[in-house]
C-alpha cells in the first residue's frame, strides 16, 4: 500500500473522522488548519480570524484534529502548504455545502 502524503495524507485524516456530520466534520478541520498556518507562518487563511489569544502553539487547542496535524508537521510528514492545500479544499466543501443548505 503506497504512504499518503501531503493534502492527501490530511484528507485521509479527514475521512478516518468523519462521523456521518459533513459540515461539522470540515469545520473541525478547517479551524486546525488555519490556526496552525497562523501559529506557523503569521499568515490568515480566507475566511479565519484568530482569536487575539493565539500567538504560539501553546494556544492552540488541544482536540484530536489540531493534536495530529501538529504531530505529523512536527515529524515532517507535512508542511504548512500542504495545509494551506487542505484549507482551499475544505473552504470550498464548506462553501457547497453551506449553497446546499446543509451549514449550521
């Protein structure tokens, strides 16, 4: 079985989580993403505004999704693009799903 990589490796994550809930299985991801891409990089992804109180990875948060993102870019398993690839992808689930009528 070939190792998953990069956004895939990510999506992967994602679909392991998903509990049957589309728009609170993207949330959960996307708000990781785009906070650790702050943490990291200083820079705000489309549609995420931090909260003043997130200035290091001690703020994060600690649930399961921001926990294995933070893990697998520590080991090297991910970079701060491959979440940014996410983030786009997952915005944009968001979005169709919110046309749909399906966000909360």
């Amino acid at each position: 079985m070939a190792r998953l990589v990069g956004k895939a490796l990510i999506l992967d994550h994602v679909r392991m989580s998903f509990t049957g809930d589309p728009w609170g299985t993207v949330n959960g991801w996307v708000f990781p993403l785009a906070s650790i891409v702050w943490v990291e990089e200083g820079e705000l992804l489309r549609g995420f505004q931090p909260s003043p109180m997130l200035r290091n990875r001690a703020d994060l948060e600690s649930d399961w999704e921001t926990t294995a993102l933070l893990d697998l870019y520590t080991h090297g398993d991910l970079t701060t693009d491959h979440m940014r690839e996410a983030y786009a992808l997952l915005t944009r689930a968001a979005d169709i799903l919110r046309a749909m009528g399906r966000a909360y």
